[in-house]
C-alpha cells in the first residue's frame, strides 16, 4: 500500500485507489494552528515545518511544494523526520507543524491535532500498487483482501 507514484514509475505497476484521504497538518494542542477548523495550505507559506527525509521521501516534498503553491525550494523544513512515528513524535512536542494526509492518525490517535486544508483540491490517494503480471497466489489474495476491505475497487 502507498500513495499514487508518479506516472514515470509506474512502468509494469498497477495502482489501484483504495481510499482518497484530505491533506492537512498536524500540530501540537499548543499550536496556534490548532484553533483553525481548516485553512488555505498558502497559509503556511515562510513557516518552518517538520518533513520526512528529503532523500529517503522526494515525493513528499513535490506534493506539499504543489499543494502550497510553491517551489521545493521555497519550503522551510526544521526537522527531518525518518518515518510517520517520528514525524508525530516531533509535531507533538512542539517542534512545528507537519503536512500530512488524514490517514496518519491511525499512527497518531489523538496525540497530535489534525487541521484539514479548506481546499478541495487537497486530497491524497492511496492504494496498492502490483505488478501486472507474474503475480504469486499469495499476493493475488492480498490484493483481493484489500479490495474487499477498503470497499469497492477504485481506479
């Protein structure tokens, strides 16, 4: 399971959308951002944020770059996180907001505050990504539980 890859990675795949979940950020209950049922994600242009790993998630950078309308370049990243426990760690003690999709609240619960962004256009889509072919039975069975777990077959 992943979010949508870009289409240049996509030779041989198959992606399959199981759920499209809002863009947002997370915060700490002492953020100022916490008092906003929503916002525009232009908002948070100039402020310093935790992120993933530059190195280890590009695409995460591409996708908060786009949904703030601005460059990579452009965007002020205080900490690198290695992966979503740690990110939540950082966002909950105060560190900064971080950029996410809904879905990290399964990791998250309610340690940290998830402010969803008021534009539309700001979902992300996430679903299992196969091989075309060559499949084994036990990954058919994966996929077919996925399918049936997350409603019906989006793509």
């Amino acid at each position: 399971m992943t979010i949508r890859p870009r289409p240049a990675e996509m030779r041989g795949l198959k992606f399959e959308i199981i759920n499209r979940y809002r863009l947002g950020i997370i915060c700490s209950e002492s953020s100022p951002w916490c008092k906003y049922k929503s916002f525009s994600p232009k908002a948070l242009v100039g402020t310093s944020l935790v992120g993933y790993q530059m190195e280890d998630f590009p695409e995460y950078y591409e996708i908060v770059s786009k949904v703030m309308g601005v460059t990579a370049g452009r965007l002020k990243v205080r900490q690198q996180c290695d992966g979503a426990v740690s990110l939540v760690a950082a966002v909950e003690s105060g560190r900064a907001p971080a950029v996410v999709g809904e879905f990290i609240l399964g990791i998250a619960g309610n340690r940290v505050r998830f402010v969803p962004f008021s534009s539309r256009r700001s979902l992300v889509e996430v679903g299992i990504l196969y091989r075309r072919s060559g499949l084994s039975d036990r990954a058919k069975l994966f996929i077919e539980a996925c399918r049936g777990s997350f409603g019906e077959k989006r793509t």
